[in-house]
C-alpha cells in the first residue's frame, strides 16, 4: 500500500523541479538580445489581426446609417478578416500545448477501447 504522504510528497517534489526549470528557462529568455525576445514574446502572445479586422467589419456593417457607406465598407472588412485570419493564425504555444494534450488524451482512450 502507497503512503498518501509518500505520494503527495513526491508529487510537490515534481513540480518543485518543473518550477525551477521554468524560472531557468524565463531568466536565460532574458539574457537574449531584443530581437529573439521578441519572437519568443509573439509565440506567448500572438497578434491576431483578421479577429481585429471582422470585429470592426461587423460593427460598420451593423451601425445603422442613411447613405450606407458602412455597409458597403463593412462586408469587405469582414472579407479580409477571414483571410487574414486563415494566412495569419493566432496560434500561442500554450494552444499547442492544449492540442496535444487533447490528442494524447484521445488516443490513450482509443488505446483503453482496443484492449
């Protein structure tokens, strides 16, 4: 029989170890010049400018005016958006992350349903 101390114990130890990888990791990050800090800085946060584009888009095209205008310059907006949301992801390290997590988890399920 496991200790449940024993267990926890060893489980603080682990992500004692992961912490301090990290903190290494963060402080190495910022050693480097600018220029690499900040493509490290747009894989954390990534720009997403086709979401900026249709959010605006949708707003022109739904802003009730007499001439249209608007409307005639809100659809192509909303257009462009979804292009540029296409050719320009806005895909972070952590969405990654959460991806293979979700595919890890669905192939040890199609693992448990074979055996």
């Amino acid at each position: 029989m496991v200790d449940h101390l024993k267990a926890r114990l060893e489980n603080l130890r682990k992500i004692h170890e992961t912490t301090h990888r990290r903190a290494n990791l963060y402080s190495d990050v910022a050693k480097l010049d600018s220029s690499h800090a900040k493509s490290l800085g747009a894989l954390q946060k990534a720009p997403a400018p086709g979401k900026k584009l249709q959010k605006v888009g949708f707003l022109m095209l739904w802003v009730p005016e007499p001439t249209g205008v608007t409307c005639a310059i809100g659809g192509p907006m909303i257009l462009a958006g979804r292009y540029l949301d296409k050719k320009y992801n806005g895909t972070t390290i952590h969405d990654i992350g959460h991806e293979t997590k979700n595919n890890i988890s669905s192939l040890a399920d199609f693992k448990k349903s074979i055996f």
